[in-house]
C-alpha cells in the first residue's frame, strides 16, 4: 500500500467559485492549480466525486462553491 499524501486542488473563477477539482494524482501542469487539502483514500484520489458533498455545478449551470479566505464553502 502506499503511504504518501493525495494532495487535492482547485481552480477558481474571477468571483472566487470552484470551476474544477482534482487531485495531483490526475494533474499534469499545476498552473493555476490551488491545493487545498491532503491526505489518504478515495476522497482525495478521486477528488472530482467524492471530495465535496455535492457537484461543482447545480442544475441550472450554476457553480456550488466558492474558496474564500483559504475556505471551500457552499453558496
């Protein structure tokens, strides 16, 4: 088993909301990139799932989080 740490990023928008997730595992070009947490098993692997407790975008195309003041939170 490997013991190192997934780190988990994201990418923002101009007004501060989540536009993608991932996790270093995926990453190629981390420009742009923010981490924004670390540590083990599916939640940080397969960030774009399973990291936050519903999807990036809501079903009117609208984004469902925003990083503010280093913090994920929901709108």
């Amino acid at each position: 088993m490997d013991d190192q740490k997934i780190k988990v990023y994201i990418k923002v928008n101009d007004q501060n909301e989540i536009i993608d997730i991932n996790s270093d595992i995926f990453i190629n070009d981390f420009s742009g990139w923010i981490e924004v947490d670390e540590g083990f098993g599916d939640k940080y692997a397969h960030a774009q799932g399973l990291y936050l407790d519903e999807p990036l975008i809501d079903d009117n195309g609208g984004y469902n989080y925003v990083f503010e003041r280093n913090e994920i939170t929901k709108k």
